[in-house]
C-alpha cells in the first residue's frame, strides 16, 4: 500500500472544504442540490431554512467554489459544481456499500 503525502496547500483545501461542510444548514441546501440545479424558493421550499439564511449559506458556498449560480430573468439557479462533494458525503455516510 502507497503512503499518500498531503502538503499545507492539501491541508488547507481540506480545511476550507471540511469548514463548508460543517453547518447543517449548508448540507441541507447541498442535500436539495444533489439532483441538480434548483433556484432560491425551490432551495427554501425543500429545505424549510429561512430565505436570508439559504441567501447567505449559498453566498458561501459559491465563494468557496462548491457551488455556481446561473442567473435566469429574475431568478438565480444553483448547482453543485464542485464533483468531489458528493464523493465526500457518500463516503462519510457510507453510501457507496455495494
């Protein structure tokens, strides 16, 4: 078995990955996004989070790459746009048992 070496840069990309995914409400809203991209009031409706609450959590999680918005009129649409996301949530619920 090879040994796997993270650097600081490694540590601290996990760090600011692992920050994100800290608070349950932003999981919820990553949660309403795993089957794709939904706009503010679906994410509020699926979520029952307070619209200023899922407004800021998302500010966040686009800022730190895990999601992008798509502006549409006069909605916005988020997705999951970082891949590993929900590699890191199945595997730490155990998802990918076969």
């Amino acid at each position: 078995m090879s040994e796997i070496y993270f650097s600081e840069s490694d540590l601290k990309l996990m760090s600011e990955k692992f920050k994100m995914l800290s608070k349950h409400s932003r999981l919820k809203i990553i949660r309403a996004l795993f089957d794709g991209e939904k706009n503010v009031t679906e994410i509020i409706n699926e979520t029952g989070l307070m619209q200023a609450n899922v407004s800021k959590q998302l500010k966040l999680l686009q800022n730190a790459g895990i999601v992008q918005c798509r502006p549409e009129g006069l909605l916005r649409y988020y997705r999951i746009s970082d891949p590993t996301i929900k590699n890191i949530c199945a595997a730490i619920c155990d998802k990918n048992k076969h």
